[in-house]
C-alpha cells in the first residue's frame, strides 16, 4: 500500500539524451501505468565536453520534481560497433583491441565502446550519473523487421549511419559511417571489422567494475510498442522534415553522400575476407529524420536491392529498450 502510495506521490520519470553536431537533446517522459507520456523536449549546448549549466539546472529541477527520474543516453561514440560473436578470441580475429574496449553479447552478437569513449560518455554528464547508456546497434536489432536473406539494416542520424548485414537474421557485418561534416569528425571515426583500436558497448557507470553489471542488463531486449511508429514516429524530437533544410540542392548533395556511404559499406562487406559475404538482397533504411524519397529510389536502382523504410522516434526506443531491460530484470 505504501508503494502504491509513493508510486503515486513520486511516478517513474525518465530523461532521454541523444547528441547531435549541434549539442545535447532531451526528452522527458513519466510513465502512467504500462506506457510512458511526454512531459517535454528540450536542447542544450555542449560546453568542453561537458553539458551546459542550463542543462544541469534543469535535470536538478527535474530530479527535485520526480526524485526516481532515471537518466538515459544513446552513445554517439566514433568507437561504438558490433561483431557477430560473442566469443573473446574470435572478437580479437577481427581486428578489436579487447584490452582497450568494454562489450556486452545479445544473443549471438556484441556491441562494443572503447574505455576512452565510455569515459568521456561518462564525463559528459557530471557531476550526475547516467542510469542506463546504450548502444545504435541494439536500437538496430531491436527496431529491424526480421528477413530470411542477406539484408542491410542502417540506422540514420543527423550525419551518420549505423549499418548492421545480417544473413538470416545472424549479424555477419556492422560499421558506424560519418556521412557528412560535423563536429564528429574531430573524432577518429574506428568502426566495423576495420577497428583495430578502438570499440562499443553499454554500460553503467560507477566505475569501469561495477559497469559491467549494468552490460548485462542489456541482453534480450525487445521492442516496447511497435505501435508508436506510425503517426507519431516522424514528429519525434530528432525528427526534421524536409523542408526544413537550407536548400534543396543541400538535401540532394546529403542525400549523395547517404548513398555512396551505402555503397562503400556493402564494397567493404563484399571484400571482406573475415567474412563469408553474399549478395545483399535487401536494405532496411531506420530513419530518424526524413530522407529524400528520391535516395531511396537512387539507392534501389544503382544498387540492385528492394528498399524498406522505417521512421522511428529515437528518444522513444531507447525508452523501449531501458522498460523491457527492466521488466526482465523483473521476471529472472
């Protein structure tokens, strides 16, 4: 009774980070019974690496609103990619550095972060601490629609993509691709089989030991509500319409650059001799902004694939993930 009580004076309350070139975005959520409502969206600077003071007063008030507020960030980490193994020595086969990266296995595959870009992800955010810290490629797994074949599945950010090949829905390939300048390419852009320094993961973050607990916690995660893609998908906070952008000759030279980072992907999949690559039969695009249609048609008839669209609300699915982590985390 008194825990219903307390539920009820103090809700569960939940702040969604994602980074973008232009800063920090946040969405705030309350969660009333199974499904969690928007409380409001807002967007900070990035000052040294470090958020803002305006960000910090505000997740202050927030906290001393919703005490049980849980704060969750999707890493943007050039180091942040995935293997399809869970197996230590076969990870090292692929050129990772498992001395300098932290990973966690979902299934059969893991997602890996370099120690230097946990920390840093890590630092960000001080002098709070993150609750939960996840990983494009999870979002990835969990978003795509299943396909008995070899298919292409790219998650698409404001000047990046994060692209997973599976075969027969077993991940044979993933890379992180800077598309476009931005701030990030300040970074070291290490990503797929072609890192050999560094890695991803997700994480907690008391100290680098009792993080990987928190690494755990992220196995078996599964779509909250496919039903929130539809209408509201596209108007979510990292959502930009198309006529939102400067020019169109701007939008087709992006686009141009989206495809020929397609291009280059499936170049590097096709050659590598790692792995035993097929034709890729299909792409799966994860949009959360709102490409040309006409890349989508350019990217069907150069590269000879059937082309599927999805627009997601980023902030919401990595809200997904972090509710089913904790209601298995209920059930074992």
């Amino acid at each position: 009774m008194i825990k219903k009580w307390l539920k009820y004076l103090w809700p569960d309350a939940y702040i969604v980070f994602t980074q973008s070139p232009e800063g920090l975005n946040a969405t705030q959520y309350i969660l009333k019974g199974d499904k969690p409502d928007i409380v409001g969206e807002s967007s900070f600077a990035i000052s040294k690496n470090q958020i803002s003071k305006d960000c910090a007063t505000y997740i202050q008030e927030y906290l001393s609103v919703y005490p049980q507020t849980q704060l969750i960030f999707l890493t943007s980490a050039p180091s942040c990619s995935a293997v399809g193994t869970c197996n230590m020595s076969e990870m090292v086969e692929h050129g990772i550095d498992m001395s300098i990266v932290k990973y966690v296995c979902k299934k059969n595959f893991s997602t890996y972060i370099s120690i230097m870009d946990l920390e840093e992800d890590k630092l960000l955010f001080k002098p709070f601490q993150l609750d939960y810290l996840y990983s494009p490629f999870f979002i990835i797994d969990e978003v795509r629609s299943s396909y008995s074949g070899v298919v292409l599945v790219a998650l698409h950010r404001q000047n990046r993509l994060y692209i997973s090949i599976y075969k027969n829905d077993v991940l044979l390939y993933a890379d992180n691709v800077i598309i476009s300048s931005s701030d990030f390419e300040d970074s070291i852009d290490m990503s797929g089989d072609d890192a050999d320094e560094m890695d991803d993961a997700d994480f907690d973050l008391d100290d680098l030991d009792e993080f990987e607990d928190e690494l755990d916690s992220l196995d078996g995660l599964d779509d909250f509500d496919s039903d929130m893609e539809a209408t509201d998908d596209k108007e979510g906070f990292d959502s930009i319409e198309e006529d939102e952008m400067e020019s169109d000759d701007e939008l087709k030279e992006y686009d141009l650059r989206v495809h020929e980072a397609l291009k280059t992907t499936i170049s590097q999949f096709y050659s590598n001799e790692k792995i035993q690559s097929d034709f890729v039969e299909k792409i799966q695009i994860i949009d959360t902004m709102a490409l040309s249609d006409n890349l989508f048609e350019l990217v069907k008839d150069e590269l000879f694939c059937e082309v599927d669209v999805k627009h997601i609300d980023l902030h919401k699915e990595c809200l997904n993930l972090m509710l089913k982590d904790t209601a298995n985390a209920i059930k074992t």
